[in-house]
C-alpha cells in the first residue's frame, strides 16, 4: 500500500475493505508488512482456539520495532461488573456485554459475538508468547470494563545461519 493509507481488512466484502480474510485463518499478507496495526474490538471475535494463531499473524506481519494495538474487552473488569448488574436485575446487559451484540438489537451481522476473551494478565502473556518483546495494558479511558493492548515486536531483526 501506499503512504497515508489505511489498509482495512474483514471477512466481509465491504466498500472500504481492501483484503477479504478470515482472520482465524493464516492471513493472506507478506512477512514484515506493516509498521502497524490497529485493531478495534475485533480480536474478542476469533475463535479461542485460534487466537494464538491471530496473535503470531499480526507479529509475522509486523516490520521489527512495529506495534500491534488492540482494543478489546477486559473480562476480568467484565465479569466484576456482571456480578453487580445480576444483583441489580440486569442479566440482558450482562449477556450483551459477555456475548456481544450477536445481531438481537438490530446488529448488521448476525455472525457478532464475542469468541474469547481476555483479562490483563492472559494478554500479555500471549502476545509475548508470539514474541513481542513489550507488551502494555492500558485501561481503556472511556470504559472501565475495555482495555488497550500495546504491543511491540524487537526491533532487531533474527537471522539464523546454515
């Protein structure tokens, strides 16, 4: 792509979507690709077996010293707040919450639910796991119960000799 675009990737054929994927797949983008990606709320939407696998894409596709940004829910802050919303009777805002909007209130896919999620510390230890060096929670600063993961991938680039 070019300098100063956005480069949009779904499994829809949308008008602003420039690579058709399903992101639970091996994604279909060279290695070291981009400098960056930004994701939001879309990794809650893979499937928990294939998280892992959405994780170490978006390092493959990373350039060294890129960063991968994800803004998702936090679970753990999540299930703190269910509890206090069952108490005050709210159990269909608990499972819109937990489960997504899964097209009841009038979504525009019917396939919008929530497939994994994640609290702090299973975040950080999976995105190290696929190797980015630095990995950072923040809270997300209009919703206690979101959260920003930062990720960085090194900067120096491995080679192995033969």
């Amino acid at each position: 792509m070019y300098p100063g675009h956005w480069t949009n990737i779904d499994c829809r054929p949308l008008p602003s979507v420039d690579i058709v994927a399903d992101l639970n797949e091996r994604w279909p983008i060279d290695d070291e690709s981009f400098d960056s990606i930004i994701g939001n709320y879309i990794i809650e939407h893979i499937s928990w077996g294939k998280v892992k696998d959405f994780v170490e894409n978006s390092h493959r596709v990373l350039r060294p010293g890129g960063y991968a940004v994800f803004v998702t829910a936090n679970l753990l802050e999540q299930c703190k707040l269910a509890i206090k919303w069952f108490e005050e009777g709210k159990g269909w805002e608990v499972a819109q919450m937990l489960f997504g909007d899964q097209n009841y209130e009038g979504g525009d896919w019917v396939a919008n639910a929530h497939h994994c999620g994640f609290s702090p510390a299973y975040a950080i230890r999976l995105f190290r796991e696929a190797g980015f060096h630095e990995v950072t929670i923040f809270e997300h600063p209009a919703c206690k119960s979101d959260m920003i993961i930062q990720a960085k991938k090194s900067g120096v680039r491995i080679t192995r000799s033969l």
